[in-house]
C-alpha cells in the first residue's frame, strides 16, 4: 500500500502488468522483513515452552541465563528462575518429609515404650528418672520442631537484590568478625584473620556480611574452648577466595551431602549449643546469588573443617 501511494503521488504512468509485478514485488519484500520480525518475538516462546518441556518431561533444569533484552526476554529468565525455584520446592517438600519420618517416629516410638515400663513399674525413684528422661527427650524434639517452623516461615525464594555497592575484602571480613566477637568471647575462641590480599568487590554488602557470619558462628560452634577460628584471603584467577577453618570436630565425607541442606537437624555444639538460627542453606544460598560458590572440606572426625568461599573481582 506504501508502494502503490508512493507510485500514486510521483504522477508516473505504469503499466497494469507493471502495477502487478510492484505489487508481487512489494510483498515478497514486506514478508522478509516481516520473518525475522516474527521469529524474534516468537523465539522466548519456543525457548520457554522447552524449558517445561524438559522439566515436566524428564526433570531437566534450565541453566539460569540473564537476558537483557526486550520484556519477553525478561519473561522468559522469569520463567526459568520460576521453575529451578519450583523445583528447589519439591526437594525441599521430600527433605523435610524424610527429616520428620527419620527424626521424630524414633523418638515418639522411644517415649510410648517408655510409657508402657511405667505402667508396670513399681519403684518411685526409677518413674521418675524415665519421666525426666521423657522430659529431656520432649524439649529436644519440641526445640527441633520450633526450627522446622522456623524455616517454613523463612522465605528463601525472593529475588537477589540488585543493590550491590563496592567493598573491599577486607572490610566485609572485619564487620562479619567485629559482629562475631561475642561468640567468639563467650566460647574463649580465637578468630585471626590473616589476608593477603584486599581486592574491591561489587555485592550486596548487608546480604554478603550475613553469610560471612553464618559460616565463622558455625566454625565457632563446632570449635573447642580455647580454639583458633584463621580466616584467611588469596586471589585465584577471577575470584577472590576466603578461607574459614577451624580446628573443631570436623566430619566424615559421608555428612557432606547434608552440610547445605535447608532441612537438616543441626549437630549440637561442642558445648551442647544447638542454634538454628546460623543455616548454611542460606549462606550458601546467599553467596550463590553474589556469582560465588562455597563448600566445605574436612578430613574427618577431630580433624577440623575449612570453609572455601569464591566471590568474583571487580573490574
């Protein structure tokens, strides 16, 4: 139609049959343009109906990608951070129902058992002691029971936060340890700090120092008294690498599996503390969404433990 007025306005004198090539010619030329046009917005639909398709078909994970694009590309990184989130869900729905089945028919199985000695015992002295042994054994579960709920009402599938500010290394480890101090003082533990490096990291700094926190609370909690908690930095390739040890109880290399789990009963304390309120899930969870990675080595029982916590340079 732009053709034919453009044709209609120049005054020139054309052929029917030519009008007719225009016309042929004008079409082809508006249907190629047209393609590219189409099979651009119809992309992030192909790729998000995939997405479902090898989840709901064969449980296949998108790998996360950050599209900056227009508003469908915006969708579909939705789409994909929608079904991983989903997906963490499930897992989390199947550990908390293997954690409940393994951690609480034990203990309520033990108790009714419990119950049935009493109703034929006779000794005063020895009802009591199984009375404050049901007793001991009600708190525990009824702590375990207060942090399941606890973390039911945690939210952790919110957006990270996309306000990230410029910190040195060393600045976010002197905050997290200035805060783990009391800890530390309470428990007659030492923590060093001995850096080697001091690069400028562009993070959520609040967010960040949380997860630091956890993971020095948690190499304090599993440390003897008189204890020595090193942190300590190197620059490796792209990454910066803070290293947490301890020279605590350590763990086997079976344990490793459960160490991230949101749902784990937590390990008491070597001076029987048994706080949830330190979760390695959201530490991990945390500096996961800062593009870094964290993991946890032990050579085993007695030996101690390192965290090894990778957050990416600044450039």
């Amino acid at each position: 139609m732009i053709g034919l007025l453009f044709v209609k306005l120049s005054n020139l004198t054309i052929e029917p049959s030519a009008i007719i090539s225009l016309l042929l010619f004008l079409t082809v030329g508006a249907t190629l343009i047209t393609i590219p046009v189409i099979n651009r917005i119809l992309n992030p639909l192909k790729a998000g109906s995939k997405v479902l398709q090898d989840y709901y078909g064969e449980e296949i994970l998108p790998i996360p990608a950050q599209y900056a694009g227009d508003r469908s590309d915006i969708d579909l990184t939705r789409l994909q951070r929608t079904v991983i989130s989903l997906h963490a869900h499930i897992q989390e729905k199947k550990d908390l129902a293997c954690l409940l089945s393994q951690d609480l028919r034990q203990p309520f199985a033990q108790m009714m058992g419990i119950f049935e000695i009493i109703k034929l015992e006779d000794d005063h002295l020895k009802i009591n002691a199984y009375c404050n042994q049901m007793i001991a054994e009600g708190k525990k579960q009824l702590g375990f029971l207060e942090y399941v709920l606890e973390e039911l009402n945690t939210s952790h599938t919110r957006e990270p936060s996309t306000e990230k500010s410029y910190v040195t290394v060393n600045e976010l480890i002197n905050n997290a340890v200035e805060r783990s101090n009391t800890a530390a003082s309470y428990k007659n533990v030492s923590v060093m700090i001995a850096s080697r490096c001091n690069p400028v990291l562009e993070l959520e700094e609040t967010e960040s120092t949380e997860a630091l926190i956890k993971v020095i609370a948690n190499s304090i909690k599993y440390s003897f008294p008189k204890g020595v908690v090193k942190i300590q930095t190197a620059l490796e390739r792209n990454f910066v690498e803070i290293t947490v040890s301890d020279t605590g109880v350590g763990f086997e290399k079976e344990e490793r599996k459960t160490l991230f789990k949101r749902f784990v009963r937590p390990q008491i304390g070597t001076q029987g503390e048994n706080s949830t309120k330190h979760s390695l899930f959201t530490a991990k969870q945390t500096i996961e969404n800062q593009g870094g990675t964290i993991e946890l080595i032990s050579d085993g029982r007695g030996t101690g433990s390192t965290f090894k916590i990778s957050l990416p340079l600044t450039y």
